[in-house]
C-alpha cells in the first residue's frame, strides 16, 4: 500500500510541472511578478492554510487511531481475564465458555477484521460473544470460589462487551468530508498559485514547483490513508486478538482442566 503513497506524490509532481510549465507561457503570468510583495501574501496564506488542514486532520485522525488501538487492547484484556476466571469453574461449566472465547477471538482477527475495513462488523462473532455470556449466566456455584468465579468472568464478559461496542464506534469514525475536499482543494491552489501569478518555467522554478507537489501529493495521501481507524495501511491490526489465543494457551497449561476442546489458531488477515 506504500507504493499508493508514492503514486500520490509522483502525480503531485507530474501535476505541477505541467501546470506550471502551460500557465507561465501566457504574457500575464510573465508580467506578474511587478506585484510581488502582495503576491507573495497570498500565496504564503494559502500555502500556510493547507498546512493548517493537513496538520488538524492527521492530528485528530491518529488520536483517534490511538483510542481505537486502546479498545481493541482492553477487549483483548478482558477476554483473557474472562478465560481465566472460566478456568475457575467446574469443567462443566467454564469448558464451554471457554471454547467460545477460543471460537470468538480468530473470528474477530480473521473474518470481522476484513469486514471492518468496510466499516461492517462480524454477525457470527456477535453471536459467539452472546452464547459466552449465556453459558456464563447459566453458571451455577456452591463454593465461594465458585461464585467469586463467576462474578470475575461476569464483570470481564461486560468489558469485553463494552470495548467491542467502542471498537464499532471507532470503525465508523471517518475524516469529515468537507475539511478533506478543502485540504484537496488548498492543495491545488497551491500548486496553481504560482503560475497563475507570475513564474517562468526556468529549471530551478521548475524544480521547486515539482518537489512541492510532491509534498503536497504525500500530504493528501496521507490523510487519505488515516481517514478510517481499521483501513490499510496504517490502521490497526488484530496484533492483540493474536497475542490474546497465545495466552490462551498458556493459561490452559496452568488450568487442571486442561485445554478445551475446538482449538483454533488466528491466522493473519488479508
């Protein structure tokens, strides 16, 4: 996806050499320079009104990234206390909540994962989660052990629950459209600004003119690429779901019961 970036910036440079070399051929262009200083005003306004878009949406569109990294951790916090505390249980009881956890953490790093990408979450894993949850309000203890397991998975199953609710809130996060279409249009301004002014097509303008469209092509690109938390190639990937299946295992060595049955592994998603 990074050869998307340097496709961007190759156009902003293809563009404003060919802008630049086809405007300053006119007589006004060539006689333009006589206004200078108030010229140059403006074209340091838009050049500085473009930064001022780029930075703000970077800005909050990695926040946002950030938060939406720190659900998918919690989520995967809590599916981890949530299978400890079914180890608790009688065999009989926590087996099932935790084949379902094992069932729920691949479909989120596999299937759900490619799915968020189009802004849509997993009906399955959805399903999965609830029938955990199910299995574990149907958990019955004697022993205050037992109960206190049972209050542990509870409380765990409602932050995994919690998160997963956050995590599509964060999938539906997007650059507001309408400051995106005026960085791309400052972005061009920009680029026309000088031969629409005053500015011949000698070789060192010609040069100047293509490594600040080639900036301006990468800016846009960018921003584009950091418009949707979970979109490719700098949102978020399921590393936590993946590190979540390891402990999985980890824990079943340490548990009595052993492992449940209806292991699966997580495979990395397209």
């Amino acid at each position: 996806m990074f050869g998307v970036g340097i496709l961007c910036a190759l156009v902003g440079a293809v563009g404003a050499f060919v802008l630049t070399w086809a405007l300053s051929r006119s007589e006004a262009s060539k006689q333009a320079h006589l206004e200078a200083p108030a010229l140059a005003f403006v074209g340091s306004a838009t050049l500085a009104l473009f930064v001022l878009t780029a930075a703000f949406l970077v800005a909050s569109s990695w926040q946002q990234r950030n938060a939406a990294s720190d659900h998918t951790y919690q989520e995967a916090r809590g599916l981890e206390s949530a299978y400890a505390a079914a180890g608790a249980l009688p065999a009989v009881q926590g087996q099932p909540v935790r084949r379902q956890l094992r069932a729920y953490v691949p479909e989120v790093a596999g299937p759900e994962w490619a799915l968020m990408r189009r802004q849509e979450m997993s009906p399955r894993a959805s399903r999965v989660l609830d029938q955990a949850r199910l299995s574990a309000a149907r958990a019955q203890g004697t022993s205050e052990e037992d109960k206190a397991a049972k209050e542990t998975l509870t409380i765990a199953l409602d932050t995994v629950t919690t998160a997963r609710n956050q995590r599509s809130s964060d999938m539906r996060w997007s650059v507001p459209d309408p400051i995106f279409y005026a960085l791309i249009a400052t972005a061009v301004l920009v680029v026309l600004f000088p031969a629409l002014v005053g500015i011949n097509a000698g070789p060192r303008h010609m040069l100047v003119m293509i490594m600040l469209g080639t900036v301006l092509g990468f800016g846009v690109y960018l921003v584009s690429s950091l418009q949707h938390s979970f979109a490719p190639p700098l949102g978020v990937e399921p590393d936590a779901y993946r590190q979540t299946l390891t402990r999985f295992d980890q824990l079943d060595v340490s548990t009595p019961h052993g492992p449940g049955p209806g292991r699966t592994g997580v495979g990395h998603s397209g």
